[in-house]
C-alpha cells in the first residue's frame, strides 16, 4: 500500500503460560483506512487490541503508533497513555459504566481532551475549567445527535437495549477525538437495520479522516466497508490483502470460510 | 541463656504459635478459594471455639484454677470444633448466603458486620476482662539443647499437623474434596456438572470454621487466658498468612501459618514485644506489593 | 447533567449554624459538636469509599495523624491553632498519599485489609514512639484556639460553630468536586477499571488525589479534635473509629454527601440517647451494617440509580 501507515505491528508475540495467543504478527494500517482483522473464534482478534490498548503487553514485538516523524512505542504503555496518544476503543462485551446516564458515559470520553484537576473542581472562577465543561458538554451533545441517542441522555447505561448500548460506547470512544479508533465486534447482536446503519457511519468517519481498526465476524459488514483485510489463524496471520483477494485466497477459505460453510 | 539459647527458644514458640494460625488460616483460605470473600468474622469464630472449650472446662473443673486431664481437653476440642462449625455454616446461611450475587463489597461489609456482632455478643455474655482458661493437669516439660520445650507445645504441633494432613486427605482425596476443587476452579460449570454448589460451600464454612475453633482451644489453654478481643488480631496475622501462603492454596496457607509465627517469634525476641503486630502487618503489605500471589499461590489473573 | 442537588445546603447549615441558640445545655452542645466532627470525618472518607470506589478500613489513621500533628506543632513549636489547622490537613493529606502510593495497585477487597493492617501501624506506632507522641498517655495541654481575645475554652458552643463551618465548606467542595472532570472520572473508575484506563485515566493518580482529599478532610477533623480536647491518646483512633466513619457513610448512601452527613448525625447521636444500653452500642452497629447490606445496600441517599434502572425495564 502506498500510504503513509499510522499503525505499525512488526513480529508481535503475545503467550499465556504455554498457549501462543499471537505469533509474531505485522501488518500496517495506513493512515484515513479501515482495515479489519478476521479470523474464527479463539484465532487471537481480542488479544491482539488488547495488546495495541495496552491492556496486555506483549512478550516480543514491536507496535509503533504516529506518522513517520513522530512515532511513538505502544509496547510498555499503560492503556491510559495510549489513550492519551489518539487511539480510543470498544469492547467485545460492551463496558459501559452502567450506572451512570448516557450523557455521563459519554462525557468520560472527553477526558483525554480536558485538564481540569482538583483545584479547578475547588475554585470554580477559572475560566479554564468553564470553557473545558462547555465544550466537552457541546461535544458530547453533538455526538448524542449524530448517533441518535440524545433522548436516551439522562438514562442510566443500564436500563438500553444491546444496540443501543454499542451506539453509545462508540459515541464514548469518538468523544475522545481520536485519530484511530479500534472497534471489537461492533455489528455482534445488532438488527440488520442497525448493521446497515453501522455500516454508513463507518464510512462516513472514514470520509472524515479517521482511521479504523475493526474486527468483525459478519462478512457481510467486512467486506464492503473495509480497505484491506488481515486474517487471523491460531494466533498467526495467514493472509492479508484487499477483501476481494482475501476472499479468493485458499488458506482463508480453509481456515475461515470453509467453517463458515459448513 | 546463650544467643544460639535464645534463637531456638524463639524458633520454637514462633512455630507453636505459627501452627495456630495455619488452623485459622485454612479457613480464611479455603472460603477465599471458593467464594472470593474475605471472612472478616473468622478471627471471632475462633476466639468464640475458645469460649466454648472454657465453657466445657468449667463443667469439669472441681474448682476455678484447677487444671484439666488430656481427656477433658480432647473433649474441649471436639466441642469446640462441633459448636464453631455449627457457627460458621449458620453465618454463612443467614449473612452471606443471600449476598451471593451481590457486589463483593457488599459482603466484605456485612462479614465486618457479623465480626462485631459476634465479638460484642461473647463481651456481654462472658464479660469485657481476660477470662482465665485451666492448663493441662501433669503436663511436663523437659529442657533439651539448652530450650525449654513443653508438653502444651507438643500437643499444639500433634493436634495441627494431624488436622493439616487430614484435610489435605479430604480435599486431594475424596469426591467431596474433588467438588470442592471444581467449585474453587468454576462454580458455574461445577453446577452443570451436577455439584450443589451451596452445599460445597456449607461445608467449606463447617471445615474451616471447625478447624478456627480447634486453634482457639489450643490458643487458650497455651496462653492461659482469653479475651473477648483476641479475635480481631489473631484472625489479621491468620489472615496474613494466608496471603503470605497464596491465598486459596491450602498448603500455602500451612506454610505461612508457620513462617508467620516463626517471623513474630525472632521479632519479639530480637527487637521488643511491642513491635510484634507491627510484623505481621508489615509482612502483609511486603507481600501484596511483591508478590501478591503469596509464595505458593499460582497467578490469579483478573477475573472479569 | 445530573440535577444541582445542592439547593438543600444553605438551608440546612443557615439552620445547623443558629441551633446553639435554643436552649440546650452544655452536655447536648457537646454531643452536636461530636456529631458535626464524625459528619466531616465521614464527608472525608466518603471520597475515598464513595466517589473514588476504594474501601478503606484505617481512616482513623489519618484523623490521628491530623491529631498529632496539630499536637506536635502547638506544643513544641507553639504554633497557633489556625496554622496548625491547614499544616495538619496537609500533613495528613500527604500522608494518606504516601502511605497509598505502595498499595495502590493492590485491588478490592485486599485494599481493604491492607489500609487496615496500616491503620493499626500507625496506631501502634503512636503508640511506642513515646519521645515525640507521649506514648500510650498521649499528649496533654495542646492550646485552645483563639479569634483576637476570644480564647475558644472548653465551652462546646465555638467549636461546634467552627466544625459546622468547616462541614459547610467541605460538603459544598465535595458536591462540586462529584460532579467535576474528576468527579466523574472516579465514578467510571469504580465501575470498571479497565475501560477507564482504556478511556485515557491514570487511575493510579486519580486514586491517590481521592486518599489526598480523604486524608486532608480528616486530618482537618484531627486538629479540631485536639484543639477541643486539649489532649490527645492512641486510643481514640482505634480500629472500631474508622469502623464507625465507614459505617455512616454506608448508612448514608456511598458516594452521596447528603447520606454521609445524615447518616453521621444518625449514628453519633442515637447512642446518646440510647445511653442505658450503652453497652449494646457496637453490637448495634454491627447489625446495622449486616442489615443494611442485605434490606437497602445503597444506604438512605445512594445512588437512586438503581431504582431508576428497576423502573426503566
């Protein structure tokens, strides 16, 4: 690919205990692309965002994060200084902080993209701390609107339906104003009505310059919205390529699709 | 006394101690084990075993002070052991039971909850003072390499290690055992094996709390006194070491038992009996900060 | 946004602030100013427990080194009590995020056991560094506070103006800080660690700047202490004090600051008037807390989230 990658995996190895969950795994994700990462269950997906996030750290390997000029190391970040660099995230198993209302969940995105501290909290005549709550307020309304879910503002996280939950944990994410966005399993327990929505607002960020990393099950979702493809086997890749040439590829259908047909 | 006298005296009332509080760190270990929860009220039902054997010896007591027969003790024990199971599983039926699925805060509260209720039931029944427990009638001691060895000693290790390696038995041995590893392991798919999980964990609360009060017998008749507030501490060092061990392993909560108790005797004899339950608390947060699994715990990944 | 939950506060301390005026003997002020000292303690503890999700079991620590310090200052360096007041706040404050640093990482319910077992460190400690703290007797003839002339005494009446005060102040702190950047961020952090971490928070300082604020609120609540009683002892920052705090800020409803002062007031004042039964008074608390959990476990003022969410579905 002739584009400037943003995200850059060399020869990642994640292993717990005896088990190789990822076996020195690279690929690159350029820069305003969607790339998804497929592969059957137990293939290594989650364990690979969970070392990008730094939530896990991976036992050999390099992922460098940033264009050329400025990249940075992820391996050894904590995942709130990952987060601080531009990459925001989604669970598999949605986790939402269910006891607080949309808007609220919402609003932590912002986090990242304010400063007040304590003191700010105290003395409530800084200008600083007035302006941040505003915008960060204005932020998450607009989010709210885009994703049809502001009349849901004051409800608890709890009480929403499945897809209603996913809708506000990527508002959450994209409040964080990311530059790439790393989403699992987003269109999992989603309507076909909801998926196809799904699948116009993954363009649309594209559109927008954002860079998405997705895993997903459903090809149906896959392989229309994505740039380039990674598939995932017993922890290792064995294929990547556009969706059509992925799609075509013997080991995949093998491994992937084969399964899928039966 | 010479200094090498001194080393091993300390060495060993550290280690008789040590095996009091590997009984009681077996309970704290094996409730932890199969229902991540903190028995905040264990330190009690082991300072209640030993109200329960005063009780039992004040029956046979000619007189206040007189000393007790073997036989008189053996019987304190088994009811100590009896009446402080008895206790357990009724705590855990009535406080903990309903709190299952409740956040695990939840029910680190209520057992502080059940900790007081219990320490202040046994003040108003037995008094706030010491109360005197009667020693082992003819029970000798002899001096060997220059240490004073009793036989209340003696008896202490007998009763432990018979109780320790009975347990290992059952758990490493037995159906019931085999249930209690699966429940430990995973509770849902031990149920869908077919494991009533509630009466596994019934029986965990009837052995650990058994064996607490067991060691609250022992911890009675060697000290010669017991008080109403003994519980609270002896159940933190117990507590100790099982984190010290690794909590949920059942070895490890012998071994940390013992090294515990070894630590508090070199300590008190070395630097001053204050300083002692300052030890035991040291050790607890050296060992969280270093090695939070204990030193034969295997690493408890983060159950979500 | 949340509804402003505050409008309930001028009212409430306009009419705290005008009780020593009705006709109350010197005993019944005293017990007030107790309970307006537990109200803070428990406003204190409430952001650590409360906002901040971390259950701590040895905040007496942190009221007794408060005590000490104002002791220590007043007696050898002679400082007055309103410098003694903001030094000991930090002093405590500091000393919580001290003692936190190390532990910090250490989760739930070993949290718990751990800031006990620091507790009664600090406990012992006082106890046995006989030179600076007067061991097991404490220390004795720490100066009363003054405004000009005005010598504070052993009336009960200034003091309780003063902790009303500084409840008034602390409660208004506390309810802006909740609903602040860091307000929320330590209500996802109690939820769930991870995705907050992934969120951009360094949980690890934001769970020191609430054992911060925590230890300076008591410390705050210390210095009172000792100025008011003139002397201070190891024994009254046993186990069963942080117990106690804990025990009022449960009843109150964790995270609320409404619930801690209510419940603070509850639990300092009903042992007064059950006094026959004194004895009872920790077998009380006990069940108390054993009941709570399982009738009401978000207390009198939690989180009515949870009943939001039965009425949603």
């Amino acid at each position: 690919m002739p584009d400037e990658s943003l995200l850059d995996l060399k020869a990642v190895t994640k292993r717990f205990g005896g088990v190789t969950a990822l076996s020195s795994v690279s690929f690159e994700v350029s820069k305003g692309k969607i790339v998804s990462v497929i592969g059957p269950n137990g293939a290594g997906k989650t364990t690979l965002f969970n070392c990008i996030s730094g939530v896990l750290r991976p036992e050999e390997g390099q992922i460098g994060f940033g264009l050329k000029k400025t990249r940075d190391s992820l391996v050894g970040c904590a995942p709130h200084e990952i987060a601080r660099m531009g990459i925001a995230r989604t669970f598999q198993n949605i986790r939402l902080f269910g006891q607080q209302t949309v808007l609220e969940n919402i609003l932590t995105g912002t986090y990242v993209r304010t400063e007040a501290g304590l003191l700010d909290a105290v003395w409530p005549w800084t200008r600083r701390a007035h302006q941040e709550s505003h915008w960060a307020m204005d932020k998450a309304m607009r989010l709210m609107e885009r994703l049809e879910i502001d009349a849901l503002a004051d409800r608890p996280a709890k009480a929403l339906s499945y897809g209603q939950q996913r809708r506000v944990e990527l508002a959450r994410a994209l409040a964080s104003d990311p530059e790439m966005l790393l989403l699992d399993e987003p269109a999992a327990g989603l309507t076909v009505h909801e998926r196809q929505a799904l699948m116009d607002f993954l363009r649309a960020l594209r559109q927008e310059g954002l860079t998405i990393l997705l895993i997903e099950h459903d090809m149906k979702v896959v392989m229309p919205v994505s740039d380039w493809v990674v598939v995932l086997d017993h922890g290792a890749k064995i294929a990547e390529g556009t969706p059509d040439a992925v799609q075509r590829h013997p080991q995949v259908i093998e491994a992937y699709l084969g399964v899928a047909a039966l | 006394m010479t200094g090498e006298q001194l080393f091993l005296q300390q060495l060993l009332n550290g280690l008789t101690i040590g095996a009091v509080y590997a009984l009681i760190a077996l309970g704290y270990t094996m409730v932890y084990g199969i229902i991540q929860l903190v028995n905040f009220a264990h330190g009690e039902i082991f300072m209640i075993g030993a109200y329960f054997g005063l009780s039992l010896f004040a029956c046979f007591a000619a007189q206040a002070g007189a000393a007790i027969s073997i036989g008189v003790l053996a019987l304190g024990l088994i009811v100590a052991a009896a009446g402080s199971a008895l206790l357990g599983f009724c705590i855990d039926r009535s406080a903990y039971r309903p709190l299952r699925k409740a956040p695990k805060l939840s029910a680190l509260i209520t057992a502080i909850g059940v900790s007081f209720v219990l320490q202040n039931t046994v003040m108003l029944i037995y008094g706030a003072q010491d109360r005197y427990v009667p020693s082992l009638a003819a029970a000798g001691s002899m001096d060997w390499m220059g240490v004073h060895w009793t036989a209340m000693q003696g008896l202490i290790f007998a009763v432990s290690l018979f109780l320790m390696i009975g347990l290992q038995w059952v758990v490493y041995r037995t159906p019931l055992g085999r249930s209690m590893r699966a429940v430990a392991q995973d509770p849902l798919a031990a149920q869908l094996m077919g494991i009533s999980v509630d009466r596994v964990i019934a029986i965990t609360f009837l052995i650990g709390s058994g064996l607490a009060g067991v060691g609250g017998v022992l911890f009675g008749v060697y000290y010669s006194t017991i008080n109403f507030h003994d519980g609270y501490l002896t159940g933190l060092k117990a507590f100790t070491a099982a984190v010290l061990g690794g909590i949920g392993n059942i070895p490890g909560a012998m071994v940390g038992g013992l090294l515990l108790g070894l630590l508090e005797g070199l300590g008190a004899g070395y630097l001053s009996s204050q300083w002692k339950n300052v030890i035991a608390f040291g050790v607890l947060v050296l060992v969280l900060l270093i090695r939070p699994r204990g030193l034969l715990g295997e690493r408890v990944g983060d159950r979500a | 946004m949340k509804k402003q939950r505050r409008d309930w506060m001028p009212w409430t301390f306009l009419i705290l602030a005008v009780l020593p005026f009705f006709p109350f003997n010197s005993y019944q002020i005293d017990v007030m100013a107790n309970a307006a000292l537990y109200a803070l303690l428990a406003l204190g503890l409430n952001v650590i427990v409360g906002f901040a999700g971390l259950l701590h079991l040895g905040y007496a620590a942190f009221f007794a080194i408060g005590a000490y310090a104002c002791a220590f200052l007043n007696l050898n360096l002679g400082y007055p009590f309103w410098i003694c007041l903001p030094v000991s706040a930090a002093v405590a404050g500091a000393a919580a995020v001290l003692l936190g640093l190390p532990v910090i990482r250490v989760r739930g319910d070993y949290l718990a056991i751990v800031t006990l077992g620091f507790g009664e460190i600090v406990r012992i400690v006082v106890t046995n560094l006989e030179p600076w703290t007067g061991g097991p007797n404490g220390l004795m003839g720490i100066g009363h506070p003054m405004i000009g002339r005005f010598n504070f005494g052993v009336d009960s009446r200034p003091y309780y103006w003063l902790l009303t005060a500084l409840l008034a102040l602390t409660a208004w702190i506390c309810s802006r800080l909740r609903r602040s950047r860091i307000g929320l961020a330590w209500a996802a952090m109690k939820e769930d660690e991870l995705a907050a971490g992934c969120l951009g928070m360094d949980t690890t300082r934001l769970k020191l700047m609430a054992l911060g604020v925590g230890g300076a609120v008591a410390g705050m609540a210390g210095s009172v202490f000792a100025a008011k009683q003139g002397t201070v002892t190891p024994d009254s920052f046993d186990f069963i004090v942080s117990v106690m705090i804990l025990s009022m800020v449960i009843l109150g409803g964790l995270g609320s600051v409404r619930g801690a002062i209510v419940g603070a007031v509850i639990l300092s004042i009903t042992p007064e008037l059950l006094r026959e039964f004194a004895v009872y008074r920790m077998l009380i608390f006990g069940l108390l807390m054993i009941v709570l959990m399982r009738v009401r476990p978000q207390g009198l003022f939690g989180a009515s989230s949870l009943k939001r969410v039965l009425h949603a579905r």
